[in-house]
C-alpha cells in the first residue's frame, strides 16, 4: 500500500474572477522551485453576488460560477 506524503510547505491561492485555476495551474511550476510541495485553493464554493472575498458562502455544494461551476 503507498501512503501520500505529508506536506512539508503549503502555499495558499486565493481564487476569484480575476484569478482563475488556469492563473494558478500557471505558477505551480515557479512555486515547485521556491520549495513548495502541496498547494490549497480558497474560496471555491459558491458566495453571495457580489462578494470579492468569496467567503460569505450562499451554497456549499457549488463551486463558484465566476470559477466555472459545477
């Protein structure tokens, strides 16, 4: 049986309209070389209209429409 690894540096993204998961599949490379082993996406679910955070979560069984949706 193989067992993940455990992390030894996270970084955080921060996604939103104006920073997709295309933005960030584009840096995992440059953030490899920095050292980073595991990333983590946030906030991914669906917020309320409006919301630049994306935090105020309307629906958590949707991701978000600004990042593509379901």
């Amino acid at each position: 049986m193989r067992y993940a690894s455990a992390p030894v540096t996270t970084h955080r993204l921060q996604l939103e309209p104006d920073f997709t998961i295309d933005d960030a599949a584009a840096l995992v490379d440059h953030l490899a070389t920095l050292g980073v082993t595991h990333l983590y996406l946030s906030p991914i679910l669906q917020a309320a209209s409006g919301s630049k955070h994306g935090y105020d979560v309307i629906d958590h069984s949707k991701v978000a429409e600004g990042l593509g949706g379901d």
